[in-house]
C-alpha cells in the first residue's frame, strides 16, 4: 500500500486484497464552487454598500463631511489594508492620501500617552509647600539654603528654588529681612 493517500487497501472476507483509487476531484469541485458562490456573495455586498455610498453623499448635497478623531481613526485604518489603488477605485468620501495621511498621524498618536501625562513636571506637594512657608515665618532670619537644608535633615528632598518658588506663591513678600540686609529678628 502507498503512502500518501491516492491508495487504499480492502481485504475481503477471503483474505484477497482489492485495490482502489480514491480520487478527490468531487470534493474538490464541492469546495470550489461553494468558494465561488462565497465570492459572489461578497461581490454583490460590496457593490450594493458602494451603491448606498453614493445615495447617501448625493443626498447630503455638496456640503463638507466632518468627521470625528474617531472616525477618522477607523477609516484610516480599514484604508490601509485596502491601499491607494483599492482606495482609488472604490467610490468614496474623501481621497486615498487623505486616509492613508489619517492613518500615519491618528494611528500613533492614540497610543502615544499624551491621555495620561499632565502639562509638564508635577508640581510641589502643597504638605511641603506648607511646611516650607511655616518654617520662614516662624525664622525670619532662614534663607532659601536654610530651609532647604532643614527640610533634607528631616527627610525631604527639595531644591533652593523650590522653596523660593513656594514662598514667594504664598506670601507677599517672602523675605522681607533680605530685602533690607538685616541678620536678626525684625525690629
């Protein structure tokens, strides 16, 4: 018996053994004429989806279509499976390069996480801000570098220009002992 499939072997009940092509021609002509007729059918969805296109634009008149990021994202997307030549022959709503241009500016930037960033660097919690202009009203004679280094000394870590930052944000004048050159308490 060969291997492969094209022969089978029958024994009879005697012990003689038969041989028989086994031809799969049917069910290949079964297969393709179901492809054809799936073909078909998808054929005349298309054509009858292009025709519909066209009632609807010419009912909407020569009016502007404005789509939605949405919209645009989905269109350019099922635009670029199809390509420029596809898109050239289909009946549509706006031009190939328009939606293969949707396709290379929405497509990265919905996943470019501008969504969850915020403007910029965080800003100061405002416990330390807080505990920033608690310490240059209770010390008067502490400059920006003092309370820096009193704030690392009790674990946190902030920049001179940060305490300069949120000083000035909350008071009206911040130092007014080094506006004046003094080194003691104000008088």
């Amino acid at each position: 018996m060969r291997r492969g499939g094209r022969w089978a072997a029958l024994t009879a009940t005697s012990g003689t053994v038969w041989w028989l092509t086994v031809s799969a021609a049917p069910l290949q002509f079964l297969l393709m004429t179901f492809a054809g007729w799936v073909n078909r059918r998808q054929l005349a969805m298309i054509d009858y989806l292009k025709e519909e296109n066209l009632v609807l634009r010419q009912q909407l008149g020569g009016g502007k279509l404005r789509f939605t990021d949405d919209q645009r994202r989905r269109l350019a997307v099922k635009g670029r499976v199809l390509g420029r030549r596809v898109l050239d022959e289909l009946a549509r709503l706006v031009t190939p390069d328009t939606i293969l241009r949707w396709y290379r500016e929405l497509i990265p930037a919905k996943y470019d996480g501008t969504a969850r960033r915020g403007a910029g660097r965080p800003g100061t919690a405002s416990s330390l801000r807080e505990l920033v202009v608690r310490f240059a009203t209770e010390n008067p004679t502490w400059g920006y570098t003092r309370i820096r280094d009193v704030l690392g000394n009790l674990g946190h870590v902030l920049a001179r220009n940060t305490s300069s930052a949120s000083l000035s944000s909350t008071v009206s004048n911040p130092r007014p002992c080094a506006a004046v050159g003094c080194r003691g308490p104000p008088s």
